[in-house]
C-alpha cells in the first residue's frame, strides 16, 4: 500500500475529523459517559487530530486519545495524566512553552516538535484492534509526509512504535531489527531516527515502570543529537 498523502495539513483534519472508518470506535467514541468531576462539560467525542509545529525535527507518537482526556478536550494528550506527565517531559526538554496541558485554550505551543496518535479515536480498554490501526494509518502517513524537516521520531510505547514501523514498511523500508525497548534508538537509512519509550500511561507512570526524569532522559538525548546534527550511531 503507497502511504496516503494530503494537500494541507487543514484538508487532513478535515478528514480526520469526519472520520468513522472505525464502527467500534465511533460507538465508544460518542457514547463515552463523561465522568463526575467533567460534569456539565461537553466532550469532543470525534477523532483528534495531531497538534504542534510541523515544521518540526521532532515527531512524537502516541497511541490513542484517552476516553476523558483527548475524546473529551479535544487535543492529543490534553486533560489527562498521561498528558500532563508527556507535557512536563517535553517542557522540560525545551520542546514546549509550558508543562501544563490541560485544555484547547491553555496556550500550550511546542516548539520543533508535533504531537500525534498512531489511532485517533478512543479505543475501549485503551486496545484499538489491529484493523483499527490499519485504518488509521493513512492519517499518520500523511502527517509524516507533511513534516519536511522531520529528523527524530519518538514512539511512546510498542503499539506507536509498530505503528512507525508499518508506515516504514508501507515506505518500502526493511525494518528487520527495530525492536521495542525503552531508551532504543535506531538510526534509518534515509529517514528519521527511530527513539523508543514507554508510553506515558498511569500504569506505567504510577508503578515507576516510567519516571520523569527517564522520559525527560530520552527527550534530552533526542534534542542532543538534533543539535548537534547526529543521528544515533548503532541500533542498542
Ligand atoms: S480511529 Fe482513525 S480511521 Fe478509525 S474512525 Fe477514528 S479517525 Fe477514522
């Protein structure tokens, strides 16, 4: 399959927006009961696009929006924990204006960086199906294909990391040896280094399985070798 590109970033919102290719995720998506302390707020309850500067080095993939966090706020990991904890790393790491992300008109900017979801809806259980990432895929292709300066991407967990690798393999790219670990970076032949971390989820982030200070350690190293013009040297 040749990845799907698109005019504008606008006509590929447009798209994504609209989209219910998913009926599973639609259902979930619309039918969400908001919680108790989001009472009275209307949830967004569509796909949410990426968000952040994509004349950026830097892209970073998530895996899906958060039943009341993006499916509510309406902007990738925004309203919940794992977006507060990915936002704090990303402050700290130079990439964002603020370590708040909190709602659409929070002012937060990211600065070289784009921020985006392998699958765009909530998925139930947080588990899209493989299907799901399929059809969503042609959304993820046409926002690499609309970052000209795109040099590292970092995938938050294994999910988003087989997700980049299916678009390399939809490239043409051999990917035999690209393996998830947290903290493996890969360099690729022609095209962005690959940068791996656990995904940001409070059952990582509240088990320890992922620290701040070891997703800031990755984001450090990212913006390291993007200032300094390197890529990372071996696959480890
Ligand atoms: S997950 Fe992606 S492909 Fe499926 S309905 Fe949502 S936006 Fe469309």
């Amino acid at each position: 399959m040749t990845p799907r590109r698109f005019a504008s970033i606008g006509a590929l919102n447009s798209r994504v927006v609209a989209c219910r290719l998913c009926p599973r995720l639609v259902r979930y998506r619309e039918s969400v009961k908001p919680r108790a302390s989001f009472a009275g707020e209307e949830y967004w309850r569509r796909p949410v696009p990426g968000f952040g500067d994509l004349g950026g080095r830097l892209l970073v993939i998530g895996l899906s929006p958060a039943a009341h966090g993006g499916n509510r706020t309406g902007r990738v990991f925004t309203g919940d924990s794992s977006g507060r904890f990915l936002v704090r790393a990303l402050y700290s790491a130079g990439f964002a204006n603020q370590p708040v992300s909190e709602s659409r008109g929070d002012g937060l900017v990211y600065s070289d960086c784009y921020v985006t979801a392998a699958v765009k809806c909530a998925p139930p259980s947080d588990r899209p199906t493989p299907t799901e990432f399929a059809n969503c895929s042609q959304y993820l292709d046409g926002e690499i294909a609309l970052m000209p300066d795109l040099e590292a991407v970092l995938a938050l967990g294994a999910l988003a990391f087989g997700a980049y690798v299916g678009h390399l393999r939809r490239r043409g790219i051999g990917v035999r040896g690209l393996k998830f670990a947290h903290g493996a970076a890969y360099r690729v032949s022609g095209f962005p280094a690959l940068y791996a971390c656990y995904h940001p989820s409070p059952r990582n982030t509240n088990t320890g399985v992922l620290t701040q200070g070891m997703l800031v350690g990755v984001l450090r190293r990212i913006r390291s070798d993007l200032g300094a013009g390197t890529r990372p040297s071996k696959h480890n």
